[in-house]
C-alpha cells in the first residue's frame, strides 16, 4: 500500500520533470496499475512506450476522479532485454488498445494479450512486413453462419474502415472493426515539424470534428510545457469554442441519426439547425470548424461583446426551434420504435472496454473531464454532468440533446456573467520556450469524450515525444459489442449513434 | 384503353409528386414534378454497364420486368372505362405476372453474385411473399361479394350502400395502399433514399443496373404505384358518374395518393427490419376480417 | 351499425396482437371502452332506462376515460419502459388473432340459439380467448393487467348477448370487476413496483418449490 | 335476516379500521364471533328458508357455516398470539381484524347464497381480503404471493363469470332469468348440454384457484407459503370450503341432467392431478407450510374425487371436507407456533421440536397422524368411504393409483414431520428465552380430538346435514 501513496500525482495540465517521474521495476508497475485500475474512479487516460536512448521508457497515465488528479507511472524495458512483457489486458481489459499501439510500434510482445492485433498500420511501426490486408480477423468455422464485409471504402461518404460482420442469417453475432487505411503519422509529424504554427495546424487537423478539442489539449500542452500564463478569457474563449463545436456536432449527428432511421423531415431541420451554429463560428473566426480560432499562447478572434449579443441571437433562435423540433421527434413512435433496445451496452460491458465521454454517459458511467478534471473555465463555470441509464441507440440519441440543452445553459451561464474586455486579449505566441526534461498532460472534454494530448521534451526543450489519444480509441470496442445481437440492418444507426473518428483512430 | 393510358399519365408525375411532398414538408427547395422523368432520359441517354460475372438472366430481367408490369397494367379498368383486357379469374393472373417481375428480380439480383444484392433479393422475397396474401383475400372477399372474378366486373358491381360497405372500402384503401407501399418498397418497410446497403431492401437489389435498365426498372415502379392508384380509385368512383367526372376523380385520386405516400414518408421514421414481417402479416389479418365482414354481409354468416 | 362496432372491435384485437408500446395497450383499452358503449347504444336501447343508463356509464366512464386514465397513471408512476416484448414473436400473434376471430365468427354462427345475440358472441369470444393469450406471452405484470382487462370487454360483449334478459345482476358483476381489476391490481402494481424496482415477471420468482 | 348480519359485520369492520383503538377492536372482534355464532345457530334452526331474498339457509350452508364459527374462534385466538409476538402497530392490527372480520363476512355470503351471482361476488370478495392478509407482513414474498393470489384468483373468477353467462344463456331460453339455484335446478333437465358443459368446465376452472384444486392451485400453495399462520389456516380450509362450494353449486345443476357422467369424469381427472401433483410436489418439499399447502391439494383431489365417483362418494367428499378444515387449520395453528422457536419454516432450519415443547410436539402428532388419515382420525373414515366408494364403482386403476400416490404422500409427510418433532436439536438454538405455553395447543387437541370424535361417533344432526345436503345429488 505504501507504494500506492507515493505515487507521483500531477493535476490536468501540469507539467511534471522527467526525473521525477520514478520507474519502477514491471512486477511493481504491474501490481500498482492493477491496484489503481479496479477503483472505479480511475481510468487509463494514456498509456504509450517511447524511445529514451535505446530502452524504452513506458508511461502510463491513470486519471482519478475522486481525487480530480492524474497518477503518472513509469518502467522501462531496456534495449537488451526481451522486448516481451506480461499483459495487463488480461485483467483491465479497457487496456487492450494501448498495448496494442506498443505492440504495434515497438514490436513489444504482450503475453497472454487476447486481441493482440495492430491498431493503425502507422508508417513508424516496428514491423513494416505487417500488411494490412493481412489484418488477423477473428473468424468462427460454421456451416450456419457467414461473414459480411463492409468496407473500407462504402456507401456512405465516411473514412475508410473495413467492417466484418459474423452473420447468423440476419443477427449479428460478432462485428470486428478493422481500420488504420490512412496511414497518416501524426505523431512523428510533431517532432518533424519544428515551427509552433505548423504544430498548431497539425492539431487543428487530427480530426476534422474535433477541430477545438484536440487544438485546445495541444494549446494546453504546449503552454504548460512553456509555464505560459493565460488569461481567464482566453479560457473561457476556448470552452465556448469547445460548447459550440459539441451543440453543432451532436445536431448534426441527431440530423444523422433522423436520416438513418429514415425521418427526412428531422434529418432537414437538425441540418438548418446545426448551420445556425457553425456559422457563428465562422462568424466569429471565420471557419465553420474553428480552425485558427485557438492559438496557443493567445488568439487573433477574441470574443467581444458584439460577438455575445450576436451569439445569445443565434442561440435564442436555435433553442426555440430546437425544442420545437426536439419535441417532435423523441416523441415519435416510430422513432421511439426503432432506436429503443437496439445495440445495448451495459454498464458492466462499458466499464470492462473502457468506454469514455458520451459513450459511457449512455450507459451510466459517470465520467466527464470538464467536472473531474476541470481546467480554469470549468472550475469558474461548473459544469454537471447528465448520465442516461439504458445504454441503447435511443439513450445515445436522446443524451445529445440533453447535452446540448446543458451546454446551452452553460453558455448563457457564460454570457451573463462574464464580461468580455479587448484588454484581456493575448496575440498568439509562437515563440514559447518549453522547459527541458518535462512531460506536460493536457485532458480536454471535447464533444466526444476526452482528448488527451501529452508532450516530452528533451534536455534541449524540444519535443521529444507527442502523444495524441482520441476518445475513439476506446470507444470503438463499445460499438463492436452493441453489434451483439443485433440485426445487421441495425449497424447503420448503431454507428452513427457513436459517431467515432476513423482519422482519431489512424493518427 | 382509356383506362391504359390514363395509367401510363398518371404515373409520369406520380413519384414526382411524392418526392415534392417531402420537399414542401422539409423546407426544400422543391424539384419539378417531371424530374424522376427527366432524370429517366437521362439514364435512357446513357448505355447499360454490366458485370462480367453476371449471365443473360440479368440483362434481360429490367425488360421482362417492365413488360410484366406494362401487361398488369392492360388489366385495370377505372371506373366505366373497361380495361384493355379482361377475364374471369383475371385478378389471379394480375398477382402472378407482378410476381414473375419480382421473381426475375430477385434472380437478376442472385445472379450478380453480390452478397448484398441477395441479401436485399431475401428480404424483398420474404416481403412479398407476406404480402400475398392480404391481397388475395381483399380481392377474394370482393368477388364473393359481387359475386364476380374480373377486375372489371368486380368493381362494376361494387355498390356503397350500406355502413358495413363503407368500412369494406376503407378498409380495403388502406390495404392497397400500404400494398403498394410495400411492394414498391417505400416506406416504413424501405427507405428508398438510404445509403447503406446493409439497410436496403430493394435498392440493393437493383444496384448493378445502370443506365438503360435503371430506367427501365424506374418506370416500372411509377406503373406499379399508378396500378395499385387505380385499383384504389375504383372504391371511389361510381361508374353511373359521367365520364369526364370518372376522369377527374381518378387524377385527383392518384395525386390524393401520392401526397399521401409523401406524408407517412416524411412524418414517420421507418421500421426496424425485424418488424416488417409482422408489420406486414398485419394487413393479412386486416383482410381476414374485411373477409367475415363480407361473409356477414353476404349472410354466408348468420348471427342474431 | 352493431355490426360497424363489432368488426371495429375485431380490428382493435388485431392491434393489441400487433402493438408492442405500452401507452397504445392503453390507448386501445380506451378505445375498446369506446367501441362497447358504441355497441350499447345502438343495440340495447330496449331495455329499462336506468339499466341503460347505468351501462352507458360503464363504458364510457369506466371503460374508456377512467380505466385508461388510471393505468397510464401506474405506467408513469413505475416508470414502465416503453415497449414489452411478448415472448413469442408479434408475427404468431397475429396469425393466432386471426385464426381466434376466424374460429369465434363460425363457431357463434353455428349457434343457433334465439335467446343471445351471436353477434356479441363473435368478437366476445375472441376476445377472451386473446386475452388470456396476452397474459401468457407477457412477461410483465402491468401487461398481465392490460390481458385482464381484455378478457373483461370480452365478457361485458358476452354478457351484452344475454343482456336483454338479465341485466342488472350482469352489470353488478361488471362493476365489480373492473373496480377490483383495476384499482386493486393497480394498487398492487404499484406496490410491486415500488418493492422490487420493476415489474418484470421474472422479480416475481422467490416463490418456488 | 343475513342482510343484517352481513351488514353489521360492515360496520363493524369499518369502525375498527378507522377508529384503531386495541380495546374496541378486542370487544367488536368478541361481538362479531359472537354473532358470527348466532347466525349459523339461527340458520341451522331455519334451516332450508330463503333470507334476504338472495340468501337461503340450507343444509350445507350450515354446516360449513359451523366449521367456520368454530375456526373462527381458533383462528381469532391465534391471530390475537400473532400479532401480540410481531409488534405491530395499532393500524396494522386494526387493518388485520377489519380484513378479517370482512373476509369471515364474504365467507359466509358465499355459504349461504341462493343465486349463483351473489355466489359469485362475494367469491370475488374474499380475494380482495385475501390478499390484503396476505400481503399483511409487507414482505417481497409476501408482495409476490399476495399478488400471484390476487390476478390468478381474478382470472379465474373472471373464468367462472363466463361460465355463469354460460349458464345464464341455456337458462333464460328456458325462461329462467334470475339465476336462483332453486330456478335453475328446477329446469336443469331441459339446459342444453353443451352449455352445461362449457359452463362447469369454465367454473371448475375458475374456483380451482379457490378451492385449492389442480389446475389454478399454484397461487394457493403461494399464499400459504407467506400468510400468516392463522390467515394460512384460513385460505386452507374454509377458503377452499367455498371454492368448494361454488363448484358444488353448478355441479347439483350439473347433476339433473345427463351431463352428470361427464362432468364427474371431469372432477375424476381434476381429482387424479391434483393428488398426483400433490406427491410429486411433497417428495421435494423443502418448506413446512408449502407441505401443507400440498397436503391440502392433495386432500381438495380427494374430494373431488368423491363428487368424481357418486354414491358413497358424495357423503364421504363433504365428511372429508369437514374433517380437513378442522385438521389443517390445527396444524397451521400449531405451526405458526412452532416458528415461534425457530423464526423459520423451512425445514433445515427447525427440528427437535418435541424436546422443546413436548405438549405442542404431541398436538403436531396428534394432527400429523389425523391429516394422514391414520385411525383414529375421522379423516380414516371419509377416505376409506372414498374408496370403498371407487371399488363399487369399479374404478379400481384410480383406486389403486392414488393408493400408490398417498403412499408416497405418507412417506414424504412422516419423514418431514418426523424430522422437524425428533431429530437431535442443535445447540445453538437457544429456548429458554421463550417458555412454551401449553395452553396455546389446547384449541388444536380440541380440533384434532373433534375429528376424532365426529369419525367414531358422528352425532345424528351431523350426519343429516350432509345427508341432506347431498339429498340432491340422489
């Protein structure tokens, strides 16, 4: 127990020196993790392997939300040793996707791992010769059944994911999901990349629905690691950025929803509606997606007060309709009808993938960066937190409108009560000196659940490492379990009720 | 032959309508009443593209389908205007030849060796295998009623008269029309607008056919909605109307039908797959009881 | 008109058979109540005023305003999901529907007997036979409330084919019925659910040998 | 005249209910058995006239109506014991008695209704306090049970209304429109026989949940599982007396006309079951009040039998009946005391009863060997007479199948009953807290000692009551 209480505990975007973080011999970090990884207050919110000379340093990062703080724990595997370690999949099984990613990019062999297959097919990974059509699906000899493959590139106009049904005439009994198409490396391109705005634009870029979540854990990050003061607005800015982006994606994924259970008339205006809303944004930056709205450092689209009067129009238009609209189609019973007990996942199935964000609110999971591990917005501007019970496409359904209501309210929460000044406003600042030897974390509650950007420099305060971690990455096995069961003609609602990034997942 | 082609008029504009419906109630901007017919050009314009694994069956599936439904159509007459054939027992040979199209559809679909063409070709078998028969049994009770086997003399002696008649009539819309809903696979059985094979039903039946074909296949789904409008319209039209008035009741029939189908379609969401069947068994049993009400009419049935 | 009702009431079984939703098992209790007092008013106009009276207050006050009210009511206050899967498919339900008004229609025309009605005896039939299937295959007991009052309109249309000669000891027992169906069943829903947190049949499995 | 008491009885119930005082409650509880009494000494001397119209005082009325002023009086003894043990509150007790004295009440209607309607209701009426009794310990199970009681029994009357409108329409085209039993039996022969079939099938149904008869008796056997004791004793005996006796009312109809045969083979079957899913059920009881809960199904099959089989068998059916009320509620009685020791009934838990209360674990002997019907009991003399009955009837295989059942059912009991009186008890069950009170057994020595008697020596007026109750039959 003793060494569970000395365990380095760093706050959300803090900045911790390497050397502090104390390695610790596998046995030891294996017994540790597992200790903290049964609390149910605790989850994995990163876990990766990165090259320290030539051993391999290995850093996991468990949040608390109980404590609202983040446990960092480290080993390392040196280069002469047999690059295999026990899995820890075998018992925290939401664990699995990272020890995957190891796998895949170091060539570390995980025993005893039950789904050891590649993640993402990056361009940096330790085996070139792992093709991707050679993906190892998991396949069931039977007379009965059949398979069904879908993908990579189909019918609707989405990324590139190859889906592979085990089919018992029309039910689904298992659904693997295999992508890594597009072979991107966003991650080396952090450390190629050597200008802070090229960085910033690689942000913006990771996942184009994301656009201010995953800009705002990279802004974060980069200014922790710089010691870079910002001011409250700026905050504040980049949580309304952050609100918008979750209203206008959770619409448009209603709209969605509307058109794949065939519901034109709420698919139409949930698309209106969710135009209202990116079109204030590219009012106020002049990008429907927000790109170049956050900087790190500071912004060249302050919020005014012009601004606000012109946001609380917007939205007093938008909610009126919204509700309108709302009423109508949650009371449908057809709607009702076809979303109600389609692709359930308990609240037991959820915690064992580790599901995050609205994934597992649906289910009853009570987990939230912006109230366990609130940034200085949320800390002035509280924030609760809806969870839904039933864990089907109709709670997933109906807890985007109820976070949009909640966002909503916050907003206006916002605007009452504070005041935008030009005086607070800070100009980006690309010239940031990052501390030598440090590692930063930056958790953000984008509108999918939470982003975690982690950062390392090396001893002459350059990156050294990045670290990008997209919702997706765990949230995917939730979808592929909702398949259980389930009539394969339900795929198509199932999945856009979790809308998951294909490019958050092919980093 | 009035009655043939005021069918082939109708429904040039028929899907046109539906699709402007939909628009009007979603707030679109909406597209002419002759753009189904347009975009039809356009597919005749273009050549057929077919797939090397496919045989003659489905080159020749799009024109046996479209002349099965062209021959239905000879058989429907509209109030006093007789059809252009007619027989005894001809409502048996109406059902069979839109089931040989449908057949050699579900083959064409087969035939492409495509795992999702036959998994659409499944479920639209099923379908209108559950659809049968509703249909039988609706006309059945008709002609025990009239006490006649045609199309023709079976709606020449349909009489209103009396209030179990009127709930036969109402009853018997509202099965053609969710008759024709479903073996054109509109909604809530089909989305005709869905983009995911997995959900298709008819759609994914026909997507290899290209071109020449497509359009083949698309006219004979507006025949096919014009065919059940008429089958509807005759509940309503008296054949001691005049003339001219039988033919302004039709067309306005077909276009009541039409705002209809665009109505369920933009106000309700689909079904679950899995409902479907029993969705449609549904109108089976609506028929059986449009049946005993016949057999109580006709005093097949005595009760006091 | 009787006749209107009474295929009216035969479409309304269809439905049940069909409907899966809880608020429209209680929307088609509410119309059944309709269509009863539809039936009463066009056919038992011949008998005493008062026993008129008091049935037409049966139906439309009990059977279709109070009865539904009350149950949407116990739905609310336990929370009921939305739907209640029966357990077997909705697709043999309907054939057994189908096939239940198919064997009452012949079986009520065989009888010749001048002192009922047959005609109430047609769907007063099915619908018992129906309500008693709708027990079995639901597995929660608000819907085994629902099946119960189905087989109650079966027997108020059968007892309406006796109607003419003995009706007050009928609409007496009627009364009583509903009463202690519904309010007390009710109640007791209510209890069930508030004790186990649910009102799913199988809660309901302490007791066993 | 029973208008009166049927509304006193109202009144009184009502006033306990809401004025909740423990001494008035004790003093109307002391008046309604009181006039419970009287009413059944009245009936017995007007005995065969027609009171308050609907109501008619005859044969088998009356004595069952006896049976149930004399378990009454044990009954109201007992729950006074219950209820003193289980601190309840004033409003619990007073809701305790209200039910009762309602439940007594309705019990009563039932006994002496003259139209199968009013029959009928008050029928539908004990369910209504059953299940307020049952549900009376707010238990889950006592929920599940009170519930299970409550929708079955519903269901099952609602079965055996149909069969009523079934009655009711081969009635009225003989122009009978009062549904009077008297009416009825006086036209029965001219019925049409596929209703009177229809109709008994349907009220055979639907009281079996009453009467504690296959097929419905599942939700009995529930209900005795949670009541309470005395309330236990109660749903097994005269609650099922008057299942038993709406089934016995259609089946005197039944029994004018040439549907007789049937519908005895009807009851033969019913019998048969009943028996057999009583032993089945009996060899894996785990439970003492479900046991005897499956003796009473057992005993209900019994009965049916001898209304199944004619003759003898009618007399030896309502002797059987009179004598199990008597027994079963003893047992009940003197099981709720056995709990006292062990706050158990299931079977693991208590044992090495007779060590601790020799005077109760003599009474449970003594009720043990009666409900076996080993002689001395009386319950000897009404089953003997049911087969002898089956042997002159020639339904030997029946005869000899239910000899191999009561067997079975006589193994299973013994072991059970002699396992909870002998075997070694454990240590850590601590007595000396409570000290047996032998005074609690005397009602159940009065109980089984009456059933002895009445089987040995029946007196004359006993003997024709049931003779002429069954005149009818003959």
């Amino acid at each position: 127990m003793n060494k569970l209480d000395s365990i380095l505990r760093i706050k959300n975007n803090q900045s911790v020196e390497l050397q502090k973080i104390e390695t610790l011999t596998y046995a030891d970090f294996y017994s540790i993790v597992l200790e903290l990884l049964k609390k149910e207050e605790n989850h994995c919110v990163t876990y990766f392997a990165y090259r320290r000379k030539d051993d391999l340093q290995f850093i996991i990062a468990i949040a608390d939300d109980k404590n609202h703080d983040i446990a960092i724990l480290s080993h390392i595997l040196k280069a002469r040793k047999k690059q295999e370690l026990n899995s820890l999949t075998q018992s925290i099984f939401a664990l699995h996707i990272f020890e995957r990613e190891i796998y895949e990019n170091f060539g570390v062999n995980f025993i005893n791992h039950p789904w050891q297959k590649p993640v993402r097919f990056p361009h940096n990974r330790a085996d070139k010769k792992l093709q991707i059509n050679d993906y190892p699906f998991y396949s069931i000899k039977s007379e009965e059944l059949h398979e069904v493959g879908v993908g990579p590139i189909h019918a609707g106009i989405i990324e590139p994911g190859h889906f592979r049904f085990i089919c018992n005439g029309e039910n689904v009994l298992h659904l693997e999901i295999q992508l890594g198409w597009q072979h991107r490396g966003v991650e080396q391109l952090f450390l190629n990349k050597k200008h802070n705005l090229q960085r910033n634009l690689l942000a913006e870029n990771i996942a184009g629905d994301t656009v201010i979540g995953h800009t705002t854990a990279f802004a974060q990050t980069m200014e922790t690691l710089a010691n870079k003061q910002i001011s409250e607005q700026l905050h504040l800015e980049r949580a309304l950025a952050l609100e918008l982006e979750r209203i206008a994606v959770h619409t448009g994924d209603i709209g969605a929803l509307c058109v794949d259970a065939a519901y034109h008339l709420g698919a139409n205006v949930f698309g209106i509606l969710r135009t209202a809303i990116i079109n204030f944004t590219q009012l106020w930056c002049g990008n429907r997606f927000g790109k170049s709205l956050v900087r790190m450092g500071g912004t060249h689209f302050p919020f005014t007060e012009d601004l606000k009067i012109e946001l609380l129009q917007m939205l007093a238009k938008y909610e009126k309709q919204f509700e309108e609209m709302a009423d109508l189609t949650y009371r449908l019973p057809s709607v009702q009808n076809r979303f109600d007990f389609v692709g359930t996942v308990t609240k037991k199935q959820a915690q064992l993938v580790g599901t995050v964000g609205l994934s597992a609110r649906m289910s009853n999971i009570v987990k939230d960066i912006r109230v366990s591990h609130p940034n200085i917005a949320y800390l002035n501007f509280p924030y609760q937190t809806i969870t839904l019970k039933k864990g089907d496409v109709f709670a997933r359904f109906l807890l985007k409108k109820k976070e949009i209501r909640k966002s909503i309210a916050w907003i206006r929460n916002l605007m009452e009560h504070f005041q935008f000044d030009n005086k607070n406003t800070q100009k980006p600042d690309y010239q940031l000196n990052l501390k030598p030897n440090n590692l930063a974390i930056s958790l953000v509650e984008a509108w999918r659940g939470e982003v975690c950007h982690c950062a390392i420099t090396d001893e002459n305060g350059d990156l050294s490492h990045y670290k990008v971690k997209d919702p997706s990455m765990h949230n995917w096995k939730a979808l592929e379990l909702s398949l259980r069961n389930v009539e394969i003609s339900d795929f198509p609602i199932n999945n856009k009720s979790y809308n998951l990034s294909y490019c958050g997942n092919d980093l | 032959m009035i009655s043939f082609l005021l069918i082939l008029v109708s429904s040039i504009f028929f899907v046109g309508i539906i699709i402007k419906v939909k628009a009007k109630i979603a707030a679109r901007k909406m597209p002419s009443v002759f753009q189904p017919l347009f975009d039809v050009i356009r597919l005749f314009k273009k050549g057929a593209i077919y797939s090397s694994t496919t045989s003659v069956i489905f080159k020749i599936t799009p024109l046996v389908y479209m002349a099965s439904v062209l021959m239905a159509t000879l058989f429907i007459p509209i109030g006093s205007q007789k059809g252009f054939l007619s027989f005894e027992g001809d409502f048996v040979f109406f059902a069979y030849l839109l089931a040989m199209g449908k057949f050699m559809m579900i083959i064409a679909a087969m035939d492409t060796g495509s795992g999702f063409e036959a998994m659409g070709a499944n479920r639209e078998a099923l379908y209108s295998m559950l659809v049968e028969p509703a249909f039988f049994i609706l006309i059945g009770s008709m002609a025990l009623f009239t006490h006649n086997t045609s199309f023709q003399d079976l709606y020449m002696n349909l009489h209103a008269g009396t209030e179990l008649t009127y709930i036969i009539s109402i009853a018997a819309i509202y099965i053609l029309i969710y008759i024709a809903m479903i073996e054109n696979s509109r909604m809530p059985v089909d989305d005709p607008k869905t983009h995911l094979e997995l959900t298709m039903v008819h759609e994914v039946m026909v997507l290899d056919n290209s071109g020449f074909d497509l359009g083949l296949i698309h006219i004979a789904t507006w025949l096919k909605f014009a065919i059940y409008g008429g089958l509807i319209s005759n509940f309503v039209i008296q054949t001691t109307w005049i003339w001219y008035y039988q033919i302004t009741a039709f067309l306005g029939i077909q276009i009541l039908f039409a705002i209809i189908i665009g109505l369920v379609e933009a106000f309700r969401a689909r079904n679950k797959m899995e409902k479907n069947p029993q969705w449609i068994i549904m109108l089976s049993a609506i028929a059986v009881v449009i049946f005993l009400t016949t057999l109580i009419i006709t005093q097949k049935i005595i009760l006091n | 008109m009787t006749y209107l009702f009474i295929i009216l009431y035969a479409v309304t079984l269809i439905y049940f058979a069909l409907s899966e939703r809880v608020k429209k098992f209680i929307w088609l209790l509410a119309i059944q109540g309709s269509i009863l007092f539809g039936i009463v008013f066009f056919s038992l106009n011949k008998i005493e005023v008062f026993d008129f009276v008091f049935i037409l207050i049966e139906t439309i006050l009990v059977k279709s305003i109070i009865v539904p009210w009350f149950l949407n009511k116990v739905r609310r206050h336990n929370h009921l999901k939305r739907e209640h899967e029966p357990s077997i498919p909705v697709f043999y339900s309907i054939i057994v529907v189908v096939i239940s008004l198919l064997l009452s229609f012949i079986l009520s025309s065989q009888l010749n007997d001048n002192q009922i009605h047959t005609k109430y005896f047609t769907v007063a039939f099915a619908s018992i036979l129906f309500g008693v299937y709708f027990i079995i295959i639901h597995k929660n007991i608000f819907s085994h409330v629902v099946g119960y009052l189905i087989i109650e309109n079966g027997i108020f249309l059968l007892s309406l084919a006796v109607g003419s000669v003995m009706p007050m000891m009928v609409n007496l027992a009627i009364l009583l019925d509903v009463l202690m169906g519904v309010l007390v069943l009710g109640i007791f829903i209510n209890q069930v659910g508030d004790t186990f947190k649910s009102v799913e049949i199988d809660q309901l499995s302490n007791l066993k040998d | 005249m029973f208008i009166l008491f049927v509304i006193i009885s109202i009144t009184i119930s009502l006033s306990i209910f809401f004025v909740r005082n423990n001494i008035l409650t004790k003093i109307l509880s002391a008046v309604f058995l009181l006039m419970l009494t009287g009413i059944s000494g009245y009936a017995f001397i007007h005995i065969n006239e027609i009171s308050s119209h609907y109501y008619k005082f005859d044969d088998l009325g009356v004595l069952l109506a006896f049976v149930l002023s004399i378990l009454s009086l044990a009954t109201f003894y007992h729950s006074y014991l219950y209820l003193k043990r289980h601190n309840f509150t004033n409003k619990q007790e007073a809701g305790y008695y209200a039910s009762i004295i309602m439940l007594i009440t309705a019990m009563m209607s039932a006994y002496f209704a003259e139209n199968i309607a009013v029959l009928w209701i008050s029928i539908e009426t004990t369910t209504l306090f059953v299940s307020i009794l049952i549900f009376f310990e707010r238990t889950k199970e006592a929920l599940e049970a009170a519930w299970k009681y409550l929708f079955v029994s519903s269901v099952g009357v609602a079965l055996a209304f149909i069969g009523i409108l079934f009655l009711s329409i081969t009635a009225s085209s003989n122009g009978i429109t009062d549904l009077s039993l008297l009416h009825l039996i006086e036209i029965a022969s001219s019925m049409s026989s596929i209703w009177l079939k229809m109709a008994f099938l349907l009220v055979l149904t639907g009281y079996s949940a009453k009467m504690g008869l296959f097929p419905l008796h599942t939700v009995a056997i529930d209900a005795h599982t949670v009541a309470p004791p005395p309330i236990s004793a109660f749903i097994s005996t005269t609650l099922m007396n008057v299942g038993f006796l709406g089934i016995y009312r259609v089946f005197t109809i039944v029994a004018q006309t040439e549907v007789l045969h049937w519908a005895q083979n009807v009851l033969l079957i019913a019998g048969v079951l009943s028996v057999f899913m009583s032993a089945i059920q009996l060899l894996k009881i785990k439970h003492y009040k479900r046991m005897f809960a499956f003796s009473s199904l057992e005993h209900m099959g019994i009965v049916a039998l001898g209304l199944g089989i004619g003759g003898i068998g009618y007399y030896a059916a309502i002797l059987h009946l009179v004598f199990h009320s008597f027994v079963k509620a003893g047992l009940f009685y003197q099981i709720g005391q056995v709990h006292r020791y062990f706050k158990s009934y299931w079977i693991k838990d208590a044992y090495g009863y007779f060590k601790i209360n020799p005077v109760g674990g003599l009474a449970l002997i003594l009720g043990f060997i009666s409900i076996l019907a080993i002689p001395p009991s009386g319950m000897f003399v009404s089953e003997f007479l049911t087969f002898k009955a089956m042997f002159l009837t020639k339904h030997y295989y029946i005869a000899i199948f239910i000899l191999i059942l009561l067997t079975l059912i006589i193994y299973s009991f013994s072991k059970n009953i002699l396992h909870l009186l002998f075997n070694e008890a454990d240590e850590e069950i601590e007595i000396n807290e409570i000290k047996p009170n032998p005074y609690e057994s005397i009602s159940q020595f009065v109980l089984f000692g009456l059933v002895i008697y009445l089987g040995i020596n029946p007196p004359v007026f006993f003997t024709d009551l049931i003779d002429a109750a069954i005149a009818i039959l003959n």
